[in-house]
C-alpha cells in the first residue's frame, strides 16, 4: 500500500530553495516523516521548519486535514499537509 | 588605484543592502534587499577571498548564514550544524561573523560561539564557552543573551575575543577550549558590585591596527582602552558628551585613532546629545577628543546608531561610515572631517562593513 501524501509548501519558504516546488506528492507516515522526506529532497529545508528542540518552529504552521499537526502527527494515507507561515513579523 | 571598488555592507531588519563606490567615494550606488529580506544582524566580507556572509534569522524560519561569493549577486544560505542540542534552548538569530586564519566564527543567541572551516557550509559549537563557570549566571541584555562581538587575533589563530551582554569580554588563547573573563577596570553601575569578574555590559570591542594587544571598547557604562590584550580596561571617556553608546570604529592603520558615537544617555532615549549628530575621534588613544559634525544633521535628529553600525575602510585618507536606526547612512571620506548622506529611508541598519575590491 502506498503512503503517498500531498504536501503544499508556502511561497516564502520556496524563496529559499531554487527548484523547490508548492505542491509534491511524497511517502509519508508521519509529519516528521514528510520532512525528513523534504530535507532529503531539498538539503536544509528541515532546519527552516524544525528547531533543535526538535519541534516545529513556533510561527510555522503544519495542517494536517485542516488541523494543526506536530511532528508526531500520523498521516492517513492520500491527506493534504499544508505547510504555512504564521501571520507574524513587522 | 583607479579601478578599485569599494562596498558599504549594510545589514538591516529588512535584508541585506549594498553600497558601492569608485575610491572617491563621493558617487554611491545602491543595490539590494538581498536575502529575501530577513532580518540581518551583521553583513562581513572575507578579505582574503571576497565571499560576503551575512547573519541574522527569520521568524518564521529560524537562523542561518547566508553567503555570497559573486559580491551580491547571488546568496545561499546553511545553518547545517548551527543547532545546540536537542532540549536545550534553540538558536533564535546569528548575531555576529568574523572570519580569520581560514575559519568563519558565529556569535548566536542565546550566547554561543560556532565556527566553520568550509567557508559557511556546515558549523561546529565551540562548547567551550558554554563550559565555562560562570555560565549559569549570565544575564542577558536589552537585545537577549547575544554574543555579539568575535575577534579572532590577527597573528595567532588559537588567540579570539568575544562579546557577550551583559556578560562581558572573554578570551580564549587555545582556540575556545578554554576562556577567561576579560573585563578588570570595566565597570558595571547597575549591578551590587560595579566591579565583578563578569557581568560587564559590553556593547563593542575592536582591535587598534598595527598592536594587536589593544583593544578599544564602547560599554553600557563607559569608553575604555586596554593595551594587555583586555585583562586591564582603563577608562577613556573624559571629554566625550556622555559614557554611553554602541558603536566603536578603529583607524585602519592608526592605532592610536578611534571613532565613537556617543549617545545621550541609557534612560533618555539613546538617541545623539542634543539631537546633534557628531562622531567623536581621537587621535591620541583616548586621551582627548574632537566632535566631528561637518555635513551631519544637527537639529532634529533623534536616532541612535547600534553597536555594528560603524566602520572605517583601508583606503587613503581613511573612510569612516555609520547606519542609524533611522535607515540613514553617513560617509566621510576624509577621517571624518566632512561627512555626506550615503542613503536614506532603508530599513534600521543593524551593521557597517566595508569591502575593497
């Protein structure tokens, strides 16, 4: 059975990746699977989603069918994760 | 030289600009945001390869370095290894760079000192400075618990300085194994004991050319000079408008000339006395002083500059530059005795640089 996922990246984190794009299917069990999957994918990306604790940064947000997801989240298989910035800054 | 080029490195809250010039330095050019417009704490350049490095970190995305080695053009960027361990407090933003002996050195906050030997691909934790005993009684300053201040000695690569509000200088004569507190003769008047071993509010220390055992430094509290290498600060603010500010700036080849831009006071609203903007030179290490105002705003000028905001370049006669918290950038390039507005309506310039190429 096949894990794959949908995941839909914000446009400031594509900034950071040149050939990185907004919406990719991938193998993925869990949110922290889905990115390892994307730092394997795009050397780096991890650590612009992720802190060190290791936790997802504080004004990231991961939604997982329209729910907010930590890095333990499962994944059903064929689910929508949408990874979005935070409304923060100034 | 005809052809040589001369770069103004402005870090900013909204990305990394650059300046350029002709040796005149009187027709300026400006080009950026760069870095997708992250908040910048500190833009340097490798003189002995020209890569631009810049560090600072993003809301949303946390801290890296980001690198250019086409002058601009073009940025990377890598935070590969600039993490502490899991469980511990996660890096918030890179606050300092320094590059020396083939090493690139990170200052974070909190405070923590990194280093890479790949030219900002991947960065090692000098846990030393983190061993080291005074460490649970750091206290942090207005801006956090930063390490705000790397000075790698320029002819022993085991020897470096760091900065660390409010915690003070520290050296490390063994490439950060070990460090001691530097900060005798500094005082610290907002804590019990105005003379403790740490806990100094260190705002900026640079190294005199040409005597690399003297070291200048701008405090929260006062100006000082130290000529062993920062185990005895002496005080050099007699004749300054007040014992507070950010920013200092050495004379490329003087040693005895330092700038300083000295700020009305730290409960006042640190901006320049008198909203008169002057730098302050000295050309006999201290000892006295010259306000240097011809071409800067004198009424109405409420901004401070911050402690990485002013630099000197190796030309002849030498540049002197600073950036306000205004978004405004001054030059002189003539040791400070005429100044112009280089640019204006920027972003909160958070560091001065310059490069020659």
């Amino acid at each position: 059975m096949s894990d794959a996922v949908t995941v839909v990246l914000p446009a400031a984190l594509l900034a950071l990746f040149p050939g990185a794009v907004r919406r990719l299917e991938i193998d993925a069990g869990t949110v922290r699977d889905a990115i390892d999957a994307l730092d394997a994918r795009w050397p780096g990306m991890r650590d612009r989603l992720c802190d060190s604790r290791p936790a997802i940064r504080r004004h990231i947000n991961v939604f997982v069918a329209g729910e907010r997801a930590t890095l333990r989240t499962r994944l059903p298989p064929g689910v929508e994760i949408f990874v979005m910035t935070a409304v923060s800054g100034g | 030289m005809a052809d040589q080029k001369l770069l103004l490195l402005l870090g900013t809250r909204k990305g990394v600009f650059i300046a350029s010039s002709d040796a005149a330095r009187q027709n300026w050019s400006l080009a950026g945001p760069f870095c997708e417009t992250w908040p910048v704490n500190h833009v340097i350049a490798d003189p002995t390869t020209g890569t631009i490095y810049a560090g600072g970190g993003n809301a949303w995305f946390g801290p890296a370095v980001w690198k250019s080695t086409d002058l601009g053009a073009s940025w990377t960027h890598s935070s590969a290894g600039l993490a502490y361990a899991q469980g511990e407090t996660p890096i918030n933003t890179v606050w300092s760079l320094a590059a020396g002996h083939g090493a690139l050195y990170a200052g974070v906050e909190p405070a923590g000192l990194f280093r890479s030997d790949d030219e900002g691909a991947t960065w090692t934790h000098i846990d030393g400075l983190q061993n080291h005993p005074s460490r649970p009684r750091w206290q942090p300053g207005g801006a956090g618990l930063i390490l705000h201040g790397i000075i790698p000695h320029p002819e022993d690569a085991a020897k470096l300085w760091v900065m660390i509000s409010a915690v003070g200088v520290f050296f490390s004569g063994d490439g950060g194994t070990s460090w001691e507190a530097r900060n005798r003769g500094s005082r610290a008047d907002f804590l019990p004991d105005p003379a403790p071993e740490f806990g100094q509010c260190v705002h900026c220390v640079v190294l005199a050319a040409n005597m690399p055992e003297r070291l200048y430094q701008q405090s929260h509290t006062g100006m000082y000079r130290s000529d062993d290498a920062g185990q005895n600060w002496h005080s050099i603010e007699a004749g300054l408008p007040s014992s507070f500010g950010f920013p200092a700036a050495a004379h490329p080849r003087d040693p005895d000339t330092l700038y300083l831009l000295p700020l009305n006071g730290d409960t006042v609203g640190r901006y320049v006395p008198d909203a008169a903007a002057a730098v302050w030179r000295t050309r006999d290490a201290g000892v006295s002083w010259q306000a240097l105002r011809a071409g800067l705003p004198q009424q109405n000028a409420y901004f401070g500059v911050l402690r990485q905001a002013m630099a000197t370049d190796r030309l002849t006669p030498a540049g002197v530059y600073f950036g306000t918290t205004g978004g405004a950038v001054y030059g002189s390039a003539d040791e400070g005795e005429s100044w112009a507005c280089i640019a204006q309506h920027l972003p909160a310039i958070t560091s001065v640089e310059t490069l020659l190429v």
